[in-house]
C-alpha cells in the first residue's frame, strides 16, 4: 500500500513537472513570452526564460562560449532522451518496473528545464519581425495551433501512458474511455491518421511559427528540427519496424510522415517513445 502510495506521488509528480517544463515554461521561452506577467504571483513559478533575453552565465560571455553552452544544453537533453527510449535501455533498467516511464518523463522534464533556464542568446541579429499587426496575429496564432495539435496528439495515443501516469498509478485511463492501446499493435487513429509523427509537426510548427526570429532562435529551430528528423530516421524507425513488422510497413505506404500534404515516403509511426 505504502509502495503504491510513493509510486503515485512520484508519477504525478513527474507529470505535473513535466507539464510545466514543456507545454509552459518552455513555449513561452521560444516566444519571449513572460508568464509572470500575467499575474504577478506567477512569477516565482514562472521565471522569465526567454530564448533571445536570458542573461550571460559568469565567465562565458563571449559568442564562442555562449555557443558551447547551447551545443552542450541541447545534448544534455537529446542524447539521454533517445538513449533512455529504446528497448535495450528499457530491459536494462527493468528493475523500475511500472517507475521507468514515469522516471523517464522526470528526467526530459529535468533536461528541458536546464536547457530552457541557462541558454544563452549567440546573435541578436534579427531574420524577421513581425512585432504587431495582422502578419503578428497570424504567425501568434499558427504557434499557437502548433501547440493545440501536439498536447490533442498525445490524447490521440495515449496522454496517460505516454507521461508515466498510466503506469505510476496502475490505472488505464484511455482504456476506461474506451481508446485502450493493445500492446503489439499499431495505433492509427485521429491525428495518427493524417501523419506518423503528429507530436513531431507540432514541434516543427512551434520552432518555425513565431512572430519574431532570430539568428540565436534560428540556431536553436534548426538544431532541433534535425535532432527530431535523425532519431526518428535512425532509431525510432528501425524499433517501430522491428516491434511492429507488416503493420508498421503498411502504415508507412499508406500515411506520410510529418506532414499529411507530402509525399507518403518515409517513415514513422505512432509510439510511447515519442
């Protein structure tokens, strides 16, 4: 009872920390966009990182430096995420049993909030602003849909699995529903209908959409893009063709890859290692 109690605690945990640190914190980072100042008693829960305005870290203030500290942060983040999703890693760490995924979205949340609190703006040079008027408005609200379509893609799959609660709480919320995931078996449904990555478009719209670009946000959109497109091409594509065989090679001639308006070649499919 008592381990069931602490395993719950740890995964909500984990969720909300997680829930903080992306569709939040780390949103309004490639914005700009101040939470505190919505209210100000969201400040100490919400301090302003800003992908363009956050300050020098002492005795690494010149670009070379700034530059190191990014290449680093991003491969805090990128290399344990892939590391830590596939199956070998999986079976090695079985001893956390129903903890990993919960485990696993901890330690994304953890990375992320290191990558989002200590960047470092590399060139203020400015590719594009649009800082008011309809072209503001629109681009705003293309970011904003970016947002929409990744959190409503994870519902697509399973919201509660994905983030460790399924496991951390031992209850099947998707399954009560009526939307359980079989093991083995291919997930195509909504969003999972009109690409293979969905949660992957989302991020591609999130890093692109934005009313004001920079070199530094340029730097950061990019190096993004293509860590996302090489995990998927070289790790996640060999897994999910392994796990899921004729169904995944018949899903991927079917559906395109990112986007539903491109070429159906490629490859991808939908998977809690996303």
């Amino acid at each position: 009872m008592l381990a069931a109690m602490f395993n719950a605690i740890l995964s909500v945990s984990a969720y909300v920390y997680f829930f903080w640190s992306l569709p939040l914190a780390a949103t309004a980072f490639m914005i700009n966009f101040d939470i505190g100042s919505l209210a100000p008693g969201l400040s100490p829960y919400f301090p302003f990182y800003s992908i363009d305005a956050n300050p020098p870290i002492a005795g690494w203030e010149d670009q070379q430096s700034r530059l190191l500290v990014n290449v680093a942060l991003l491969g805090l983040f990128a290399i344990p995420h892939s590391i830590f999703a596939r199956s070998a890693v999986k079976d090695t760490f079985a001893v956390l049993g129903s903890m990993y995924r919960p485990f696993y979205t901890f330690k994304s949340a953890a990375c992320l909030h290191l990558l989002i609190k200590f960047w470092q703006p590399v060139d203020d040079t400015v590719l594009w602003d649009f800082s008011a008027g309809p072209c503001h408005d629109a681009l705003l609200a293309g970011y904003v849909l970016g947002w929409v379509w990744l959190v409503t893609t994870t519902f697509s799959l399973d919201h509660f699995e994905l983030f460790g609660l399924k496991d951390g709480l031992g209850i099947d919320f998707m399954g009560k529903l009526g939307y359980g995931n079989a093991d083995g078996k291919l997930v195509e449904r909504a969003h999972y209908t009109l690409c293979r990555h969905p949660i992957m478009l989302g991020f591609f719209i999130m890093f692109f959409v934005v009313p004001t670009m920079t070199v530094t946000h340029m730097f950061f959109s990019v190096a993004c893009t293509a860590y996302i497109h090489l995990a998927v091409t070289f790790l996640e594509e060999p897994d999910l063709e392994k796990a899921l065989g004729g169904q995944y090679r018949d899903y991927q001639q079917r559906v395109p890859m990112y986007c539903p308006f491109f070429s159906k070649s490629g490859s991808g499919a939908a998977a809690k290692s996303e």
